[in-house]
C-alpha cells in the first residue's frame, strides 16, 4: 500500500486505521448514513469518505492496492470544506 509516496505493508495499514479515532460526520446526503458522506477522524485529523465506487478500469488510471475510488457529488466536498473543524 501506498502512503504518500511511502510503501507500507498490511500490518501498518491495520495500525494506521486504528489512529482514526473517532468518526465525525461533516456532510452527508441523507438522514440515514448509508449514502455518500464524508467523516472526520479524530485521532488522525484526516478525512474518510464514503460513496459510490468506482472501477479503475473505467476511470481510466491506475489504483495501487489497498486503495479504492469513490465518487461522491460536489456539494457534498463543498459541504465538508466548510464544516471542517
């Protein structure tokens, strides 16, 4: 897996996921959660995002493992953007 530029291995990933902390909810588009939403993590000041996956091979580019696209809509970013902490 990729980190920035940095190789790390499934035992990192499985530690940097525990970093998260808590999740945030700073947008989402329904009332139920199970739709695109972005979170801010607490433990790791970083963002995580929930929504529609979407196929490298569609997209047209190159995807390392371990790492996924998601496409959610503009307002939703615009939305998270002005309620980061």
């Amino acid at each position: 897996m990729n980190n920035g530029g940095q190789e790390i291995d499934a035992n990192e990933a499985a530690e940097h996921a525990k970093s998260f902390g808590a999740l945030r909810t700073i947008a989402n588009q329904c009332a139920s959660g199970s739709c695109p939403t972005v979170f801010y993590a607490t433990g790791s000041g970083t963002l995580i995002v929930q929504g529609y996956r979407v196929w490298a091979d569609q997209a047209g580019v190159e995807v390392p493992e371990g790492e996924s696209l998601v496409e959610i809509p503009l307002d939703l970013l615009a939305e998270a953007v002005r309620n980061l902490p």
